[in-house]
C-alpha cells in the first residue's frame, strides 16, 4: 500500500538486525506458539455479543446523527430550508455549510506521512458540490429515528456546474501520468512495442474492470465526544494513530489532544480510515456540545466511502515459440477524482511477475465527477493480475502451452524491473503443489471439451503477487510483571483477521512465555507508535517493533540481574527467553527467571517501549507474496449461469505464524475474489453520476451456496529477512482469483470475457 516509505528511510548501524540480512534469531529456533492453529483470542467474546464496537458504545446525553446527501455531480447549493427540521421533535442540531465550525481540508493520504484523508475536499465549509451523495447537512435528534425523520425534512436546490460522469468524456479531456504514493507508475525497459510487432506470436486486448464498493459487514460510524477540549473518537478503524493526526489537523488540535480507540473492527479491507463522517460529526458534537453518534445507514457508505475504481487496461505480450516472453506491455487508465490520489496501480504486480526481454508498464489517471476512490482490498493488483493473467492465459492458446508451464518457463530469476535479488520466491513450488493436489493434468486443453449433461465444465489458472511492506514508525511497548505476565502494547488493529492473536503469539514467543500470559492492547491512539492495518503489513510491523522492544526489554533485565546473577556479564545477543526465564544461548545451564531477576532488583515489573528497525530490507530486496490459483467452474449452457465447483489457493508467503487464522484469510480474500469475478460492480448512473444499487440487495456479494469448499495449501518457507519470516496474507488472497474464473470459464466454454463481472448475459 505504501511504497513511497521507501523514500524516507534512514540508514541505521550495520549491526541492527535486518540490513545485512541476518535473520531474526527467532526464526531459526524451536517455537511454542508460532505455527500452531490457535483460535483468535477475541473470538469468544465476539460469538458472545460481548465485543462492544464502536457505534454500541453509550455516552451520557448523547445524540444521534443523521446526514443528507447531495443529489448532483457538481455545482452549488442554491437554497437550503432546514427550518422543519429544526423544528421537529427531538432534533438537538441541524448543522450545514452556513454554521459549522471553520476546519481545515484533511491532508489527503500519503501528502504527508500521517496524512489519511480520502481527498483533500474542505468538509462541509462551502456551497460547493464535488459529488453526487456529498453531505450537505447532518442532523443531530435525541435518537436515530427522529434524526432520521427529521433530516427528510430539509430541502434543497442547486445551481449545477458542467461534470464530468461519463468515462468517454473524462478520456476526451485527456489523461495525465498515474503517481502512487510519490512514485511514477510508469516502467519502461527495452523498446516492449518494437518487440511486440517483430514476435512470432503475441495478444494483444483490452480488459475493463468495474467500480467496486466497500461492504464491510459493520457499516462506518462513530461514538464521538469532547472532553476539556479533547476529541475523543470511539471508531472503527485500521489507522488510529494518522487518522487522529490529521483530525488534530482538521481541528487545529495539538497531536495529543485527539484520542481514537477502535478496539473491534468489523471488517475494514482498506475502507476503514477517515471519512466525511467521523469529521462532521465531530464538528457537530463540537457546535452543540453533546457527545455524537454517527452510524452510516448502508446507503450511507455508499455515497461516503469511496471504493475501487474503474480501470480499462491494456495487455500485449509478444513471445517467442517456446513461450520465452520477448514484450511485457501493460497500460491504461484508472479513473479518479480531482481531488484524491489513489489511481489504481494496476501494474504493480506486472513488474515482478514475469521475465521478460522489455517492458513497458504505466497508469494513467482521467477525472471523472465522482466519491473520492480508495484503497480496497489489494488496490492495484486485484484489478492488475486481472488483465494480466487472462492475457497470459490467451497467450496459451496462441502458443498451443499448458498454463502452467509457460508461467514456470517465465519465472524470472532477479526482479526484472529493479534488478534486485528476491527475498524469498517459491511461486515454482507453489504452482508445482497446487496443480498436484488439484488434478490439473486432468484439464482438457480443448476449450468446451468437458460437458456434464447441461454444464460445461473447465479448469483455469492464475498467479497472484502482492509486495511485502513494512511501514516504519511501528513501536511496541512491553511490560513484565513479577507475576510472569507480559503487555504488550501496539497501536495497531484487529479488524477480524487475527492479528490481536499473532501478535500475541510472537509476543509469547520472544518471551519464552505460554500465550495466556501475555495480554495484548491495541487499538488506541494513546499508544505510542503508528502502525496501519494497510498493505498487508501490519503483522510484520508489530513483529519488527515487538522484536524491538523485547530487545530493549532483555537489556533492561540484564542490567537488573546484576553480578549476583548466573547470567552476569551476558550481553542481549548471548541470551533467549524460555519458560519465563533468560537462558544463555549456548549454555541454557546459565538461566534466571524473570520474578527472580525483579524480585531480588526489588521490582514488580520493567517496561521497555522501542521503534520498530528501520524497513531496511525493502532496499535490498525485491519482496513478494506469491500465488497460484486453480479453479474449476461449470457454466450452464442453457442460461449461462457460472458456479465455481472448486478452487484451491496454493501460497507462497513465508512462514506461516498461525495457521488457523491464516487459512481463514486466504480463504476471505478468494471469497472477495469471485464476487470481483463474477458479481460486483456499482451501477454508477452516467447522466449524474449518482450510485444506482447502494445496498447489498442490489450490489451482489458472494453468499454461502455460491462459495464451494475452497482449499488451501502453502510453502511454508521462511523468509529470511523478515520479522518471523512471514510476508503479508491480507491481500494475497484476492490477488488472480478473478483471473482464474475468467480462464475456467474460457476453458469451458471458448468464450473470453475481458470485462468484469462475468454475468451470465456475457456467456449467451
Ligand atoms: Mo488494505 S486495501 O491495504 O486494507
């Protein structure tokens, strides 16, 4: 998610842990927890209904909120009455452009480094109308309903200003170079068009990928207070720290004057972070000095939240007989915003995929009159490997090659576009593994070969790759009592995926303690440190900081055992934790125990807080998670209905630290992989660019009896560079699958769709 990090890195001293490629001690030793199937530690209370989430927390005279939408692309608002409103019962506040407090534009993502606004649209400051479902007013009543009621109320009309919601307009004003976090998106090696016109065969087409909306199973909202000036949100996040830095922003607030706690999330994949909605209801909650409750209706997060973006894509690969790839090209537009900076950087995964003789990669970006668009789920290569691996897959049928074979013939052996070494790539393996245990020989490589009475039935493939990140700025807190109790504080998230549970884990495991002594808090902005549930990254930044801090930690109970201690004269580097005790390495004759360590310092525990190491690795080399999908689909001659049979998820992401909650992530990502496949897409209304199916009735997600069994497998390979030699599982998942569904169904049918969803009417 966030590559343009890189950029700020300060080198450190040659000895710290990751530079030079030293592997994290722990990696290489025996583990307690690591690797085992440990069920999440928050599951309980959550299946009890005890988790108490953001928008179920009750403050004293608190109100509830209710917000109206503009109804235009763009313009201004001409006349707005909200004197009924005002006067309806129970109604607190009705807030508008007129008298809300003076805030300034949230600094959007990435413009600086605690930035995570969506745009950089002032909120609710002005007339000025810049998408279709914008919040014009906001509605604060004793509670939800009366809110709700009173809020119909208001009435409003617009001058409309020319807008752009046509995609064929937005590309007729031109488009401009795609920038991601800093970083051109545009690579070029060789001359890859000169290649493609001199190969003996090449594809060469257009794939289409729809806007998607964010549909977390919990809608946005927040509990929202201020308390002697302070701002207090209870949200629902996977940014504490930056979204409260840029709420001190938008407030003129000092840093330690916003504090948001998000201890449950349910569900976020890139869309919990700063909206509208938290903003305005602060303001609110601030003008009429009661504490707020703001819970988006599920239409609500369709017009605030903004979500994938549309993306026409170009592939064109030229090969040579047998399969070597002579041109690499993959370009096109993403549509965005006037106002944001997130172009879907489709080609990410194209630079490391494949080696080839040239390359010509690039995004670019056109604007269109719409929601600010974001990251969700794998931004860039969900939609990237797409086009990609449907065009690897055409290119099988020009070449006359099985699948899997022409990609293990391409696998590169340096990345091909920065030229550095991989970390740790086992993608051969992984295609190896999977298509043994999915029966891929089985396939027919006749497309429409294999019909089951009214079914065509096929097999298809597809690779996914999604770079491994480790933001800087992660820290850890750790305390020991003389109990043997371990606290290991973070500010990071658990949005449902396990990460409370890991980190725990890798926690008990530095520590040499069993897991239920550790207790693990996060999600609180109070805690020091900035660490995101974004980019897949957030375990391997609480893992860098954890083995940070435990460091520290360990230093600090050296100094208190003193030279009455066996371990006297040891240093951090000649000692590990077991069974609550500091052993010598090479020597665990030599040990103490914490409670005897404190104990005689006369302590009742010691606390260690510490920076996470510098993400030094990303410099030296090129790192991925790796995927290969095989899925088999029937598609009903009759009426062109698809069902996915079987799908295996075959992984190559390091170590797998806890394979329960491992298996359940692939197993989320592939789900939202064949709803991108075969359902999702927002029904964008080009006459006013207003959202035609904002609800889940009408915005189609997978269910249970569209999800087959699905299987997953893995490598298992530690990466030697990495904290606990894990790369990131979050957006792996997704990454290929739509591909996959694509080739299955070409393979049973002949019929190749470059547009997604694959709704049955393509298939007729
Ligand atoms: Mo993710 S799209 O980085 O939550």
């Amino acid at each position: 998610l966030v590559q343009g990090a890189m950029a700020k890195l300060v080198p450190l001293a040659p000895d710290s842990w990751i530079p030079g490629g030293v592997p994290d001690p722990l990696i290489v030793r025996k583990h307690g927890a690591i690797g085992k199937p440990i069920s999440r530690l928050d599951g309980v209370l959550k299946v009890q209904g005890a988790a108490r989430f953001a928008a179920e927390i009750m403050l004293d005279d608190m109100v509830y909120a209710s917000l109206a939408y503009a109804t235009i692309p763009r313009g201004r608002i001409a006349t707005l009455e909200t004197e009924a409103a005002e006067a309806a019962p129970g109604v607190a506040l009705v807030m508008t452009y007129r008298n809300a407090p003076r805030m300034n534009p949230p600094g959007v993502f990435g413009s600086s480094p605690t930035a995570v606004g969506p745009s950089d649209l002032p909120v609710m400051q002005d007339d000025r109308i810049h998408w279709n479902g914008q919040p014009i007013a906001v509605v604060l009543a004793e509670t939800q309903e009366q809110a709700d009621h009173a809020k119909s109320l208001i009435r409003v009309t617009y001058t409309p200003e020319p807008s752009t919601t046509l995609l064929s307009k937005a590309k007729a004003a031109g488009s401009a170079p795609g920038v991601f976090m800093g970083q051109p998106l545009l690579d070029e090696i060789g001359d890859a068009e000169a290649e493609l016109v001199k190969a003996p065969h090449r594809v060469d087409h257009i794939y289409r990928t729809p806007r998607h909306n964010h549909n977390p199973i919990e809608p946005h909202g927040a509990t929202i207070s201020w308390v002697d000036g302070a701002l207090i949100i209870h949200d629902m996040s996977q940014m504490v720290s930056a979204t409260a830095a840029t709420l001190a922003d938008v407030f003129g607030l000092k840093p330690e004057q916003v504090r948001i706690t998000s201890p449950y999330v349910g569900g976020g994949f890139g869309s919990k972070g700063l909206w509208d909605h938290q903003i305005v209801g602060a303001a609110a909650a601030r003008l009429s000095g009661r504490p707020v409750r703001i819970n988006l209706s599920r239409e609500g997060v369709y017009r605030l939240v903004g979500g994938r973006t549309l993306t026409e894509q170009r592939v064109a690969i030229g090969a040579n007989a047998d399969g070597h790839l002579t041109a690499m090209i993959h370009t096109g537009i993403a549509v965005m915003t006037p106002h944001n900076n997130m172009p879907e950087p489709f080609i990410l995964a194209t630079r490391s995929a494949y080696a080839a003789d040239s390359f010509k990669l690039s995004v670019e970006t056109v604007e269109m009159n719409m929601l600010a668009n974001t990251f969700m789920r794998a931004p860039g290569e969900a939609v990237g490997t797409f086009a990609l691996e449907s065009a690897i897959d055409e290119l099988t049928i020009e070449l006359g090659m099985d699948p899997v074979d022409l990609r293990i013939r391409n696998e590169p052996d340096k990345d091909p576009i920065s030229g550095l070494p991989f970390s740790s790539r086992n993608i051969v393996e992984a295609w190896r593994a999977g298509a043994d245990r999915f029966g891929w020989a089985k396939r027919s490589a006749i497309p429409g070969g294999h019909r089951d009475g009214e079914w065509l039935v096929g097999m298809g493939c597809a690779t996914g790759t999604y770079p491994y990140y480790r933001m800087p700025g992660a820290a850890a807190r750790i305390t020991l009592t003389i109990e043997g109790k371990a606290i290991i504080e973070v500010a990071a998230h658990e949005m449902g995926m396990g990460t409370s549970t890991t980190t725990a884990m890798v926690a008990a495991d530095r520590l040499g303690l069993s897991i239920d002594h550790v207790e693990v808090r996060y999600g609180d902005s109070k805690i020091p440190g900035a660490i995101m549930a974004g980019g897949s990254q957030q375990t391997a930044a609480i893992g860098g900081a954890v083995i940070a801090a435990h460091n520290a930690l360990v230093a600090q109970l050296l100094k208190l055992a003193g030279n009455a201690s066996p371990l006297a004269g040891l240093s951090v580097n000649e000692v590990g934790s077991e069974d609550g005790a500091l052993v010598k390495l090479d020597d665990p004759a030599k040990r103490e125990t914490y409670a005897s360590i404190l104990a005689r310092a006369q302590r009742d525990s010691v606390t260690a807080e510490e920076q996470g190491s510098q993400p030094l690795e990303l410099m030296h080399w090129s790192m991925h998670s790796h995927s290969a999908i095989f899925c088999e689909v029937g598609v009903n001659a009759v009426t062109g209905e698809v069902r996915v049979n079987r799908i295996l998820g075959s992984f190559d992401c390091g170590r797998i630290l806890n394979p329960k909650t491992a298996r359940s992530q692939f197993r989320g990502g592939i789900i939202m992989g064949l709803g991108m496949a075969l359902m999702e897409e927002t029904q964008f209304d080009e006459r006013n660019g207003r959202i035609m199916n904002p609800s889940l009735a009408e915005y189609h997600i997978p269910v249970h009896l569209d999800v087959p069994e699905i299987d997953v497998i893995w490598t298992d390979i530690a990466d030697p560079h990495t904290p606990m030699g894990a790369h990131g599982i979050g957006e792996i998942g997704i990454t290929g699958v739509a591909a996959a569904v694509a080739n299955a169904i070409y393979n049973a049918t002949g019929k190749r769709v470059r547009d997604l969803p694959i709704t049955l009417d393509k298939l007729l």
